[in-house]
C-alpha cells in the first residue's frame, strides 16, 4: 500500500514553487542566479540551437555529410556543446523515412541543441505509446503520415542522445540560413512535428 503526503498529492508547480520560497528565505539560493540558469536554457541553450545546426546543414552540403557523420564534432564547430550534449547522433528524414526520437528509461534529451525537455517528452505515456504504436501518436499529436512512410523509432540513452534533421520544405530555395533557421521547431528535431514553408498550414 502507498500512503501520500498531503504535500505529495500538490500539484508538481505548487510543490516546486513552495520549495523554491523556503530555499530563497532560507538564503540557500540567489533568485537572480536561478532566474539566469532559466533564460540561458530557454534562450541560449535552446532549441535555437538546434535550428541553427539544421539550418547550416540543409544550406551546407558538406556540413551536413560531417553532421550525420560526427554529430557531437559537428555541432561543437558551431559553439554547442556541454552536458547532456557529449554523445548526440543525428538521423536524417527522407522521403519515405520518418525519424522520432523517445527516451523509454526516462528523460535523456540533448540539452545543447534542443533545451530542456518538454512536460509531455518526459509523460510515461509518451516513452512507453511512441515505441508499440508510433503512427498513432504522432496522428494524436498533429503529425499525419501516410502508410508507407516507414517510421524508425530511437531511444535515448545517458550514453547517447538523437536529434532529428528534418527534411527542407519546399519552395525555401530563395530563403537564407537564418531566416531557415527561423523555421525549425524543437517539435520537428524531436521528429513529432515536420517543418512547414511560410504560409504552409
């Protein structure tokens, strides 16, 4: 039998938000120090990143073959690099090939290109629904694709981390790196969304 804390049945926010007031008047930690750890991560060390990568390696041919080669080398030409991000593979979409990526174990996410997790990546739903019956999920989560698109399934593991190069929309030809870069989600080099042109639903 398991016996809950009245603390315990709070919501996770409350209980955080409660935790963060006793460490802050207790002096135990600086709010300013925290507050910069949070911006780093969702501004800097974010999926902006990770966009940045996908972005040189659509415009960049040879980038890209160094990429899908040494994912951890090439992302480090670029700056990114640190914990979380030591082993990072990179798996191509093509067409007819669809990459997603899931860490069954529990929530091991390349920090440098993609930030940290989001709620629903780390969702025991999530880990354990996207490896026994991918296609569902993913029609669950807004991505529709057809039968014959084979969809490969990676696990993430404290030894090595995936981040998916989505494929390059069409009619971008004329757009430059940066404005590419400004197309890429998080959602699509986790490979549950695909990258859409301007204007494109």
């Amino acid at each position: 039998m398991t016996f809950q804390t009245e603390a315990s049945r709070l919501p996770v926010e409350l209980r955080t938000e409660a935790l963060e007031s006793i460490l802050v008047e207790r002096n135990l930690v600086d709010t300013k120090v925290m507050d910069t750890y949070i911006k780093m991560y969702e501004q800097d060390i974010g999926p902006m990143n990770g966009a940045k990568v996908v972005a040189k390696a659509w415009v960049d041919s040879q980038y890209k073959a160094r990429l899908l080669e040494d994912g951890t080398g090439s992302i480090a030409e670029l700056g990114f690099k640190g914990p979380q991000g030591e082993h990072i593979v990179v798996v191509e979409n093509k067409p007819g090939t669809h990459n997603v990526i899931v860490c069954t174990l529990c929530s091991c996410y390349p920090w440098p290109v993609l930030g940290l997790p989001p709620t629903w990546y780390k969702d025991p739903a999530y880990r354990s629904r996207m490896v026994r019956e991918p296609r569902k999920l993913l029609s669950e989560m807004g991505l529709e694709l057809d039968e014959d698109v084979d969809i490969q399934v990676w696990d993430s593991s404290s030894e090595v981390r995936y981040l998916v190069l989505p494929e390059r929309p069409a009619g971008t030809e004329d757009m430059s790196e940066e404005e590419l870069a400004g197309l890429v989600t998080r959602d699509a080099m986790v490979g549950v969304a695909n990258v859409s042109a301007p204007g494109q639903a």
